[in-house]
C-alpha cells in the first residue's frame, strides 16, 4: 500500500506579518511536496493562511479579531491562496506540474458519519489519480472554530482519516523546545517525545505569533490526537531544498512524537522505556546508519568512546556525536573490553579481547529511541 503523508502549514510560515501571502514561500513548500509526491507518497496539505492572505485586501490593517471578520477575510484569501498554490503546484518539474484539488472542512463533519465517509471518498479518488488534495477549514460556516482558528487539530483529524504513515506539522519553530524560545533564547529543543504529559503541554504555552493563532499548545494537543490514532508526528521546520524529505524519514529539524515503541514486542519495550542504562557509548556516523537505517548490529569499528562501567549483559544507551540518543541495547562486552577495541577491525578486536560475540550489541537485543 502506498504510504500518505499529511503535512500541515500555518499561517506564520506562508503569509508576512502585515498580511499577503509570500509567494516565495508558498513555491518553496509546494516544490517541496511536489517531490514528496514524485518520490512515490500520497501527499495531502493542510494549509491555514485563508485569514492572513486577505485581510489586507479587504480593507483591515491587521488580523481581524471578529468571527465574520475573519470569515470574511478567509472567503477572500482562500481563493488568492489556491490560485498561489496552483501555480506554484504548475511549475514543478517539466511534466506540467503536479496537479492539486481543494477541500474544505469543518471540525463538525467528523462527528457526522455519512459527511465523513463522503469527503474520505472523495480525497482517496483523488489521490489515485495522484492529485494533491489541499485542505483548509469551511471557515465560512466553521464558526466554533474560528475562534479557536487553528488547523492544527484539523491536520490530526485529517491524518487519522487517512491513515497517514505520518503527520508533518511545519511553523516557523524547529519543533518543541524547553520554553518559548522567543521569551527565553537559551531554551533547548527536545528531539523526541514518546508520551504527551502534562508536563510537555505546561512548556508549549498558549498561543504564537501574531499572523498564526494556534501556537505551539494546539500543535501539541494535535499530535496527542494523531498518536491515538496511530498516526506518529513531526513538530518543526522545513527551510531549505530538501529538508521536507528528511522531515518524512525521520531526521528533520524537529521534534519527533513517536507512537512506533507501543508496538514494540514486550522485551524491546522494556528496553526501550523501562530499563536503567549502565552506561553510554558514542558512535560515529557510520555506525549511527546501520543502527537507525540498516537494521544492523553495533561492531567495535563504529564506536569512538564510552562512558559508566557496565558488564556483558547490562543495557547502555547509545549516542552519535551530536550527543542525541539513538538507542539502547544489551552489551555483550564489559566497559574495559570496549575501551579496548572501539574503533579497531573485527579481525584486530578477536585478538585483543576474549568475548562471546563479535556484536557490542546485537541488533535483536537493541531499539531504536529516534524515529
Ligand atoms: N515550547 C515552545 N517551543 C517552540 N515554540 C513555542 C513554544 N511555546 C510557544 N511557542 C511558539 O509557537 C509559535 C508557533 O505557533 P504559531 O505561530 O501558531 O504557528 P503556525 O502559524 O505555524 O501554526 C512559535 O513561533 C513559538 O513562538
Ligand atoms: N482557517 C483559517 C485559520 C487558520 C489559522 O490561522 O491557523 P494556524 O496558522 O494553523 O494557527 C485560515 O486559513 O486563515
């Protein structure tokens, strides 16, 4: 079965400060999810930006505040919206582009059965004949959520219609940091969240940036949405060519919410959220790509340092060089015996240390903590 991604974009990374859209980056993005779908995805997007596109052009200074402001503001800049994504769609490649479809939607119609199985119908008869749906809520009749004004619960929503292998939230933020980074420039971005505690929603805040409503909290609260669903989730940034793809693969510049360690057998589960790390070892990015991407076992060759004093049998997390986690594992060699060999050939490792496997950590005996 073909693998659906859903991204969503906010209003903060689409249109300026002072209203209009940004046409650069509206090409930008499109060219992006144009190659998601060239490279074999289903792509859906769901774009806020209505509000923020028209509220110039219909006559108010800033954002209106008023619900049928707003729905006024939306009904003139959806249509200056899906005109910027038709174009910027059309120029893609030298096939003629990649051609996109509107759906609006509320809220509301997902608690209604017959309206929620016909707008499923209608986007999985698009996207086999690969259209690229873009959605965006009703906000003419959408109310309610106006003033919430947020498509980022929207996205979940979408996401777990769909079945999507992943929901990519893009703003204007490399993911969730420890605090706002606009109130506190020291804060540090967390790369991964496995479960949404209250703890993690308390450091997303209330809403963001003047143009967009949401904020990091309803970003948040949408991926908890997702994650119930089944639907594992990326927070961040997509800036420069290419960085939607390794958004979609796992590393982007983000934060990632997994929901894939729930489906762990029992014993990798334990591994993964319950054991008590011995020790940690550093590898380089060789070593870093067999583990994540090739499914292999960790070798002496690929590891530069240790850290704690762990014996065969202990269970030690696993580190690239940019300090980010990678995992964990079962050892079958003692902290001296690693200090030893790291770095050294299979060949050179059997003649300087004696152990029961060639393995630093078998690869039935490890998981993987990053996405
Ligand atoms: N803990 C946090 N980590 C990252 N960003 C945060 C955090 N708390 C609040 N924010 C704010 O959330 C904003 C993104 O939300 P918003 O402006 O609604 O974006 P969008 O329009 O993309 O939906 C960021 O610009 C940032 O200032
Ligand atoms: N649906 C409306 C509001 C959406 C909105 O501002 O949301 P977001 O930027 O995701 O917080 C729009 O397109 O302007």
């Amino acid at each position: 079965m073909t693998d659906t991604i859903v991204v969503k974009i906010g209003s903060s990374s689409l249109t300026s400060e002072e209203g209009g859209i940004n046409r650069e980056r509206i090409a930008f993005f499109a060219h992006e999810l144009a190659a998601l779908h060239e490279a074999g995805y289903q792509v859906l997007l769901v774009t806020s930006g209505a509000i923020a596109a028209g509220f110039k052009k219909i006559g108010y200074q800033t954002r209106p505040k008023l619900v049928h402001e707003k729905q006024a503001a939306a009904a003139v800049g959806q249509a200056l919206l899906m005109q910027a994504y038709q174009e910027a769609f059309a120029s893609y490649g030298s096939q003629g582009g990649v051609g996109v479809a509107q759906i609006l939607l509320t809220r509301a119609d997902f608690s209604n059965r017959k309206r929620i199985s016909n707008a499923l119908m209608t986007i999985e008869e698009l996207l086999h004949r690969r259209m690229l749906p873009i959605v965006n809520e009703n906000d003419t009749v959408a109310t309610e959520e106006l003033k919430f004004s947020e498509n980022d619960t929207l996205s979940a929503l979408v996401a777990n219609l769909v079945k999507a292998k992943r929901l990519v939230i893009l703003t204007d933020m490399d993911g969730l940091y420890t605090e706002d980074p606009r109130k506190n420039p020291n804060a540090v971005r967390i790369d991964r969240v496995e479960q949404i505690s209250d703890d993690i929603l308390r450091i997303a805040g209330g809403a963001g940036s003047s143009v967009g409503t949401g904020g990091m909290r309803s970003k948040i609260e949408a991926a908890r949405i997702a994650m119930r669903g089944g639907v594992p989730v990326f927070i961040g940034r997509v800036f420069e060519p290419g960085d939607l793809k390794l958004a979609v693969s796992g590393i982007g510049k983000g934060t990632y919410f997994d929901t894939s360690l729930h489906n762990l057998p029992m014993k990798k589960q334990w591994l993964g959220f319950h054991s008590m790390p011995q020790g940690r070892i550093f590898v380089d990015e060789g070593a870093e790509r067999a583990l994540l991407d090739g499914g292999k076992s960790l070798l002496p060759a690929g590891i530069r340092t240790i850290e704690g004093d762990f014996h065969p049998g202990d269970v030690v997390e696993v580190f690239n060089q940019q300090q980010q986690s990678l995992g964990r594992g079962v050892v079958n060699y003692a902290a001296w015996q690693v200090q030893a060999v790291a770095g050294l050939s299979t060949e050179e490792v059997r003649r300087r240390v004696e152990v029961a496997r060639i393995e630093v950590i078998h690869r039935d005996e490890w998981v993987t903590l990053r996405a």
